[in-house]
C-alpha cells in the first residue's frame, strides 16, 4: 500500500521518534526495585505487628510493583500515551467492577446493611 | 435516478467477480466477502429465530392450546431469543454491515487482521451450529432455561440432558468470535483511518462501531466467565451456583448482567449508526449536533457498565443498590434523548425523501422512542417489581429490538445494498414491506403492554380462558403472521432484486460518505487511491464543495459527475492485498471439534486441539512478513503506531475484565466457604518462591528484547530461552501446589475455596502455559537467526503479554496468598 502521494508530516514525524526503548540498565534496575519491593511484601506478611495494617500496606506495595512493570517493562512509560489509555480504561472498569461487588455481595451476606430512616 | 456515467465501473472487477469458486469463499479473507458470507448466514437464522416465533405464536392464540407441548415451548423462546440477539441482530450488525463498511467509511483497503477477520467469521459458524446441535439427537434437546440461562435451573441436577451443554459451550465458542471481532475493528477505526479523517470527521456509523467495540471488549469476559463457572459446574460438578455448598445463584446473574446490559448497547449503537447514515442523505442535510451526537454514544457506552443491576431488582439488593442502579438507568435516557432530538432536527425542515431507507428510519425513531420510553419505567424499583417476569417486559424489549435495531437493520439494507451488490432493492415492495411491517409490529407488541398490565407472566405455554387475555392474544397472533408475511417480502425482494434488479450506479442516493465515490459493487481493494480527507461528510464536500457541507443542499440529484476518481489502470499493480488463507476456517473447525469433544467423546479435544495449533501456527508463518517491522504502513497508520501492538494492548484490556471477573468471584465466595479446607492452606514459601521466578522471566524477556533489538540474535535467543525455562519452573511450581492440595483432600469440587481457587489460579497458570509455548516459539525462530531488529516487534509483543501474566500474578499473589487471612465481606 504505497500509492498514496498525501502523506501526513505530523504522523510522520511520529512514526520517527517512536521506539526509543530503555536499555538493559534501566531494566536491571527495575528488577531490583522489583526484588526489594516483593521481599518486604513478604516481610510484610510475617511481621506480626503489622497484621492490623497489612492490607493497606499490601496494596500499595501490589500496586507500585504492578506500575514498574507496565510502565518500565511494558514500556507505557516511554511508548505513546494512547496504550496507556488503551489500558488504563479497562484496569479502571475492572477495578470498579471488583469494587461493585464486593459492596453488593457484602450486603447479600448482611455484612453491610442500610436501613431507610 | 438520474442516469450517471460509469467511470471506474468496469475497469476492474468487483470483488465478487474475482476470484470465484467455492475454494475463494472458504479462503476468503476479503471483508467484504466476509461481510457475505456472515449476511447470509445470518438471514438463514433469520428465517429459522422468525419461524420460531411464529411458533410461539401459534401456541398462545387461543388458551388452553396444546398444539406444542410445554417442553417445546421452553426450547422455542429460548431459541428464539438467542437466536435473534446472537444468530442474527449480531452478526447483521457487526459482521455484515460493519463489516463491509468501516474500511470504505475511513478510506482503508481492508480491516486491520483480515485473517482474524476470516477467523471471526467460521468460529461465529461454529458457535452457531453448536448451539443447535440438540436437534441431531431429538426435538428434546434444545436449549430451554431461557435466553440468559439463569442458575440454578441450568444446573445438571435440573437440567439434566444435553440441552444446557450446547448452549454453554455454544455461548462461549460466539464469544471467542464477537470479541475477535471487536478487537478487529476497533483498531481498524482507531488506526487505520485515510489521511484526514480525524475523528470529528468519521461517519458517525463510525463513532457508533468504535464505542460497540470498546463495549465488546470490555463486556464479554465477563460473560465468558460466568460460562466457564457453569460449564465447571456441569462438567466438573463444581458448586458455583449451587446453595447447598454455600454458593449463590445470584452471582450468575451479576456476571450475566455485567455483560448483559452492555449486550443491549452492543446491538443498539450499531444501529443508531446506520440510521444516522441514512437519515442524512434523504434529508439531504448534514446530521444535526454531529459532536452532541458522538458524545452521547460515549456516555451511554460509559453508564452502560453501571446500570447491570436493573435486571434484578426482584433479588433484594437492597435499597442503595437499588436506587443507585435505578438513577444510573434514568440518567442513560439523556444522552438517549439528546440522539432522538437530533434525529428529528435532523429531518426537521430538509428537503425529504421517502426511500424504503428512509421510511423504515423513520420507523425506528418513532418505535425505538416508545421502548425507550417503557425502559424508563423499569427503571424505577418498585414499578419493575410489579412488571417484571410480565408481558410488559416482552412488549419493552421487542419495541427496542424489533421496532429499533431490526428497523435499523432493514434500513441499512434498503441503503447499502445497492453498493454491496449493485442492485437495487425494489422500492415498491420495500415500501409495502414497511407499512406492512409497522402495522403488524405494533399490532403484535403493543397490545403486550395490556396483557403485562392484566398480568400474563412471560414464557408461560399456555393459559387459562376466564383470564381475559384471550382477545389480545387471538390479536397479536394474527398480527405476528402479517408481520412474517412482511418479511417474506423482503426475502423476495433480496433475491429477486439480486438476480433481476435495476443496476446501481456508484452513488444511486448521492450520498455523504466515501463508500459512494467508488463502484457498486467495489474493486476488492476498494479505492484505487486512498482518498484524502478533508472535511465531515468527505464525499459530498468533494462533490458540492464546502456549501454544501451546511444547511440544505441545492436539489441537484446524483452527484456521479465529480463522482470515482479516476486513476491510471497501472497503479492496479501497485496494491498487494494479502493472500487467501485456509487456517481460519480449520481454526473454526478444530474449536467446534474440542468443544464437542467435552460433550461426547474426550479424546476429540486433543484432535480439536491440534487443530487450532496447526492453524495458529499456519497463520503465523503463512506470510514471509510475520512479525516484521512496516515503516509503509506505520507512516500510513493514524496514529503511527503498529496495528498489532495496539491489538495487543486492547486485548489485555479485555482480560483485565476477565480476571476482574474471576478474583472478584474468589473474593465474594471466600467468606461463604462451608468449612474445610480455606486459604490457610496455601503455601506461601513456595508461592513467594515461585513469584521470584517469575519476577526473574521478565527480566529475562526484556533483556531479550533489548538484545533483539540491537540485532544481537544469539543474545536475543539466549534469553528467550531463559524465560521460557523461568516460566517452566513457575509452571513447576504450579503443579506442586495443585498436586499437593489434591493429596490433601482439597479437590476443585471439595468446596467454594477450592474451586474458585482453583479457577482463578488456573486460568493464570493456563496463561503462562500459552505464554511459555510463544517464548519457546519465538525462541527457536530467533535462533534460527529468523528474528533481528526487523523483526524485533514479534519479540515486543509477545513480551507485552509475558509481562501482562507477570502483573496479574502481582495481584494474585498479594490478594489470594498474602492477604489470605484477610475477610472481604
Ligand atoms: C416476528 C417477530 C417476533 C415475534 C412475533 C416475537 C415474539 C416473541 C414472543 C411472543 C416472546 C415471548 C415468549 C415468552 O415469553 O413466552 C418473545 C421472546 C423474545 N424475543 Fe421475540 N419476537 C419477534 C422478533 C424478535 C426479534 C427481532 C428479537 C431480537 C432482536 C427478539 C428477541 C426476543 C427475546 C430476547 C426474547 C426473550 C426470550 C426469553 O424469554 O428468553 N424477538 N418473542
Ligand atoms: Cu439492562
């Protein structure tokens, strides 16, 4: 498909500069944020003071990790911004759909319960 | 008409002409060939979803009636309705129209995966053979709970023969179909659109497709999951549904209905967007409020996720969730209501003709208002409870489906098929048809609404005479056989308007859009050059200037002078479309063969199994190009970004649904678990071990690429290979933990924890299987010294969905393992 004489300098100037991908440092230095980050989940886990918080700090923990990798493995960090959209979209309707039922099965079970005045 | 030079017309062949044969069609990866064959198919089904009506008909015109038997009956409207949402409303909409028309509306050659395209297509065949696989055994073997299934009816226990087998495996095998196909258009429409057509100035049959896409995408994991508990339990005799372990039937119906809601938009919008075609070149005027028009459709995609619950209010969900979901529902009739205004300002004060298009448009603003309108009765808690399960409902949807999307799909017929085929329908049996059909419709449905409010329960067989619903009844039967002599007139016309028609000119309607600036029917590569865009309504600004683009148009009628542009006859030789390909169809037919294989014989799903692998990898290097870098086509893409890459990244969307679904379901179920074994059994050494490994593979695999694209193949091998190894040692793990349980006692059917456990875990242990089978793939090609820089992309994708198992299992192992004490509810 190489007939078509219009062609776009914008996109062009785009399809340029796409691609700049970090290199193995970065990576290596991803992974051993990686490595350190899952080694106090664990941590985490043991520690009994720390039962009351464990969810909270759980979370965060999970999510960072889950940031590294997209966006330094994945390259969402470096690559166009439409895959971000294209992925953060979903993630967010996914996190709302756990969030949903959770909300709507703790009621069935009367965990959450709301009287009308 | 006005009678029009034909200036590209003959100069190629259509892309009927060439190449012919039945082996053309099966290979076929054109499409709109493709668009064909799904057209037919469905028409097929058409008739058979229509005849079943007239069944059902025939049953309930007079009381006490026993020409069908209560079982028959179960299975007719079950049928029916699966049949009319998946068989024909579907694949009309999404095969056949969008099919055919996305490439020509953006100025593109063809859709983004053509032979996914082609895949769609036989798996769609498949799942719709499948579901009526019933008939082979005995008329007793259709699918009968209905056509959302609801648990526990369809539970083994009290569904006992094959009936509920073929729709589950059915269901599942069309779901594989719809969303290929959504991911298929939608990075058709996002990224392959000809120079200038920016967004704000697509067909809005385009806007309407790219937001049915995205619903597609993020709507039917959750179906999909909600098959594979049910599947599980009837199979593997698990309990998801099941009270007596603990489990809720409730949740079938919230997975359903997180799907099923957005179903319902998945099959409005299509139509919205034919409509809002047809309605402008017959008011000769541009579409009223074009960005109004498109935002809406975001925001009714948007709130479509949020309203799922209106489907239960008679479940006691509780007076917040109640009214959450009654509000959310009510606030969808604005954006609604914002389409059905600029509709009629649309028409207002243009210059008007009554086409068969037209009139049936017309019809589908009139009729689709008035659903719309009972819609947002249900909509409110405590009137639903008393219309629920009533004919209310029936007579509700029927005015959406039949009087909106069916109307819209009888328009989009009368418009385009003159382009697809090159005939002209007949307009005056089309017009018959119409005031045939729109008498008989609301003579049909209408009174339903009565008969509700006289509370006749649907899908009852039959009913007693002193109810006094026999009148209503006795009519509505009648009306329901003129209005399938109404479409008997219309299979007349298709072919009798195929075989003998008048011929169409390239623009019989002088229309908006590109897909009237090339022949009827078209060349198979479409535009001999792709056009360059650079207004709304391209077409008609190239044949009326910018004027027309505003306010009523001057009544000069066909626009054919400015008309095809021409081109000379070498450039022909420039334009590669893709080769024809086998694999599709044998993909289609080794999935029917494995999902059988789960129904008769289990051995049949290994040979099923085969199948598929053989095709996947037929398809991958059928073509000498796989995998390698475009810079032609990244320079020619919208967004100059890689179609495959942004196909990636949308399916990985989808999947975070998917396993949205599943850990939800660990979550819900985990705390209504009867006892026995619980989390406290899971290992955490191991799986802290095992999360380690995979931490490591992607390490692994970016080195890979990172070596890979530096053309360092040896490298790029060595690590491929680690990551597969890594991932094998995790699959390792896996099986360790799996066999241990077992060894203790916990089985997937032992109870709520195991089996979801066991669900959850395993599908993302059957994601790394698949994941360890690409790497290994990828790494032999590699080490053949196949896979450079050039080729670097095949190495980037198959890590984005490497890493995208990495990151679930982030989330599992936080959530299912480390939080394993945790309650959620
Ligand atoms: C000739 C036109 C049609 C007639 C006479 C007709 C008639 C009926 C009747 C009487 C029922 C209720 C059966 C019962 O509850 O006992 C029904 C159910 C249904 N119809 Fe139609 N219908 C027609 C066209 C359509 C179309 C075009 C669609 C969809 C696009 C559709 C979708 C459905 C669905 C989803 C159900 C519910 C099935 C269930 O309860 O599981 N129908 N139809
Ligand atoms: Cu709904």
């Amino acid at each position: 498909m190489s007939d078509h004489a219009i062609k776009n300098p914008h996109i062009e100037a785009h399809a340029v500069a796409h691609e700049e991908h970090p290199g193995p440092g970065v990576y290596l230095l991803v992974a051993a944020i990686l490595t350190v980050l899952t080694a106090a989940e664990i941590t985490v886990f043991y520690v009994p003071g720390l039962q009351p918080v464990l969810v909270p700090i759980l979370l965060v923990l999970a999510a960072v990790k889950f940031a590294f990798v997209a966006g330094f493995y994945m390259h969402l960090y470096y690559d166009s911004k439409v895959f971000t959209i294209f992925f953060g979209f979903p993630l967010l309707l996914a996190l709302l759909i756990v969030l949903g039922l959770l909300l709507l099965f703790a009621h069935l079970q009367g965990v959450l319960s709301f009287t009308i005045p | 008409m006005a009678a029009q030079p034909k200036t590209l017309e003959y100069e190629y062949p259509n892309y009927l002409q060439d190449p012919r044969g039945i082996w053309s069609w099966l290979t076929t990866i054109d499409h709109k060939r493709i668009a064909i064959l799904y057209g037919v198919s469905a028409l097929f089904f058409m008739m058979v979803g229509g005849l079943e009506a007239m069944l059902i008909r025939a049953q309930l015109m007079v009381p006490n009636n026993h020409l069908i038997g209560a079982a028959i009956y179960n299975e007719l409207f079950t049928m029916h309705g699966t049949t009319m949402i998946f068989l024909v409303v579907m694949p009309l909409e999404l095969g056949f129209f969008a099919n055919f028309m996305i490439p020509l509306h953006i100025g593109a050659r063809d859709v983004a995966f053509p032979r996914l395209n082609a895949l769609s297509y036989w798996v769609f065949i498949a799942g719709a053979i499948f579901l009526h696989l019933g008939l082979v055994r005995s008329l007793a073997g259709m699918p009968d709970a209905g056509w959302f299934g609801y648990a526990n009816l369809t539970e083994r226990m009290y569904s006992p023969g094959i009936n509920i087998d073929t729709w589950v495996l059915g269901l599942l095998i069309l779901g594989v179909s719809t969303l290929l196909s959504g991911l298929n258009f939608f990075v058709t429409i996002v990224n392959m659109r000809a120079p200038g057509m920016t967004f704000m100035r697509m067909p809005m049959f385009m806007w309407a497709m790219l937001v049915t896409t995205i619903l597609i995408l993020l709507a039917f994991p959750a179906l999909t999951v909600g098959l594979v508990f049910l599947f599980a339990d009837r199979f593997l005799d698990t309990h998801f549904y099941r009270v007596s372990a603990g489990a809720t039937p409730i949740l079938w119906q919230h997975l359903f209905w997180i799907f099923g809601h957005p179903e319902v938009y998945i099959m409005a919008l299509p139509a919205f967007g034919i409509i809002s075609e047809v309605i402008t070149p017959f008011s000769r005027k541009p579409l009223f409020g074009y960005p109004m028009m498109a935002y809406s459709l975001v925001l009714i995609a948007f709130l479509s996720y949020g309203v799922w619950g209106h489907h239960m209010f008679a479940t006691g969900m509780g007076p917040i969730a109640d009214s959450t979901f009654a509000i959310t529902t009510m606030l969808i009739a604005i954006p609604t209501g914002i389409k059905i205004f600029s509709w009629i300002a649309t028409v207002w004060g243009g210059r008007l003709r009554f086409t068969t298009a037209m009139l049936f448009t017309l019809g589908f603003i009139v009729e689709f208002t008035a659903g719309g309108l009972s819609g947002v009765m249900h909509a409110s808690p405590p009137v639903d409870l008393q219309q629920t399960d009533s004919y209310i409902v029936v007579a509700h949807f029927h005015y959406v489906l039949f009087g909106g999307m069916m109307m819209g799909i009888l328009a989009g017929f009368y418009y385009w098929w003159p382009k697809i085929t090159g005939r002209m329908l007949n307009e005056t049996i089309g017009k018959w048809q119409f005031w045939i059909t729109l008498w008989a419709f609301n003579g049909t449905f209408f009174p339903m609404h009565f008969l509700g409010v006289l509370g006749m329960p649907r899908r009852i067989y039959t009913y007693a005479p002193n109810m006094g619903w026999d009148f209503w009844n006795y009519f509505e039967s009648i009306n329901a056989f003129i209005l399938g002599f109404a479409f008997l007139l219309f299979f007349i016309n298709l072919v009798w308007s195929t075989l003998h028609g008048e011929h169409s000119s390239a623009d019989p309607w002088d229309g908006r859009t590109l897909e009237w600036s090339i022949p009827s029917p078209p060349p198979a590569f479409n535009f001999v050059t792709i056009p360059m865009v650079t207004a709304r309504d391209a077409f008609w600004v190239r044949k009326y200037g910018s004027v027309g683009a505003h306010g009523v148009a001057p009544a000069i009628s066909g626009g054919a002078a400015a008309a095809p542009v021409g081109a000379p006859a070498e450039v022909h030789e420039h334009i590669h479309m893709p080769a024809p390909s086998i694999y599709p169809l044998i993909f289609g037919l080794g999935l029917f063969m494995a999902a059988l294989g789960c129904m008769i014989w289990i051995r049949l799903i290994l040979i099923g199994g085969a199948l598929i692998l053989m095709s996947i990898l037929g398809m991958v290097f059928e073509y000498p190009t796989f995998g390698q870098f475009n810079p032609e086509a990244l320079a020619e893409s919208t967004l100059g970004l890689d179609n495959r890459k942004l196909g990636m990244w949308a399916f990985l969307g989808s999947e975070c649904v998917f396993f949205a679904s599943l850990i939800s379901t660990y979550m819900v179920y985990k705390d209504r678990n009867l006892g026995g074994f619980d989390a406290m059994i899971l290992n955490i050494p191991l799986t802290s071990f095992s999360t380690f490994i995979l931490l490591t593979s992607s390490l692994l695999m970016v080195l890979a690429l990172a070596a890979v694209q530096r053309d360092d193949r040896k490298w790029g091998a060595i690590w491929l290979f680690g990551t597969a190894f890594f991932g094998m040692i995790f699959l390792g793990g896996q099986a360790y933990e799996f066999t241990d349980f077992v060894l203790q006692g916990l089985k997937i059917q032992t109870n709520l924890f195991g089996q979801t456990f066991y669900t959850l875990v395993g599908f993302h242990g059957i994601h790394v299987l698949i994941g360890v089978c690409w790497l290994l793939v990828l790494a032999f090609t590699t080490a053949a010294g196949k896979i450079g820089k050039d080729r670097s992309l095949a190495v980037e994708i198959g890590g984005l969905y490497w890493h995208f198992v990495d990151i679930v299992w982030v989330v599992i192992f936080t959530l299912i393992y480390l939080m394993r004490t945790v309650k959620h509810a």
